[in-house]
C-alpha cells in the first residue's frame, strides 16, 4: 500500500512460486540477504507484471469477510464445547455465542452497505443471487474476489 501511494512500481509475487525458483536453481541456504538476491534474481528472470491495489471499498469487503469467516470459525467452536462441556460451563459459552451472532451481523451489514454504495456492486449483487442457492456471503465473497464477473 505504501507503495502504491507513493506511486512506485511493485510486484505481490505468490511465494511458493519463489520457492519453487529457488529450487530449480539449486538454492537451499536462506538468510535475509540470500531472500532479498533471490527476490530480485526471480523479478529478473521471471518479469511479473506490476501489481495494482484493489480499490479500497473492495480492499475493506476483502478484511471484512476475513473477519465473519474468523467468528463463523470461533462460533462453530463455541457451538462443538457448547455440546461436550458440563451444563456448569455452559453458562459462560452462551453470551460468547450471543456477541458472535451480534458480530455477524453487524458484519454483514457492513458488507451489504458496501454493496449498496455502488450500483455496479448492486447490479452484479442481483444477478449472482438470482443463482437458485446462491445467498448473500457467496455474492459477497465472488464482487470482493473476482471483480472480472459480469
């Protein structure tokens, strides 16, 4: 992002890929200035082209996606202990439960207000949910990730 603010040119490079380089070529030592030759050796040899930043409304859908899919893993958590613990424990499982729900939620608007800002995320919105069980988190997660639909 500072980059990009500051109008210099960069590369987000997958890092198995570089890996893998380092690899083929026979690489095996890592320190961070054997990292650093072998980042600008592969940006050498391999010419990524230039990455470009997501617009931030798509940039902030992205985090707070990331965000609902942590609670929906922490609630299923909370739901599995909810099941095994003694009755004595659960009392202290339910209210986290309870602020879980109320977190999704807000999330979820968040995410829908996001939607409703652009008619081009609105349009595109409609058209994925017009998909017979296609709901709201799937469109959600399909305008923030793959932009190129429509």
């Amino acid at each position: 992002m500072a980059c990009a603010k500051a109008n210099l040119p960069f590369v987000i490079a997958n890092p198995v890929r570089i890996k893998k380089f380092a690899g083929a070529i026979n690489q095996q030592a890592k320190t961070d200035k054997l990292d650093a030759q072998l980042i600008a050796y592969y940006a050498e040899v391999m010419k990524p082209s230039l990455s470009q930043l997501k617009p931030e409304d798509i940039r902030l859908m992205i985090d707070l996606l990331s965000r609902r899919r942590q609670l929906m893993e922490m609630q299923t958590m909370e739901k599995n202990r909810l099941q095994i613990m003694p009755k004595e424990i659960t009392s202290s499982i339910k209210p986290m439960l309870t602020v879980m729900k109320n977190q999704l939620e807000k999330i979820d608007n968040k995410l829908q207000k996001l939607i409703d800002s652009r008619d081009e995320y609105k349009i595109k919105n409609d058209i994925i949910q017009s998909v017979p069980g296609v709901g709201k988190v799937v469109a959600f997660n399909l305008i923030s990730e793959m932009p190129e639909l429509g």
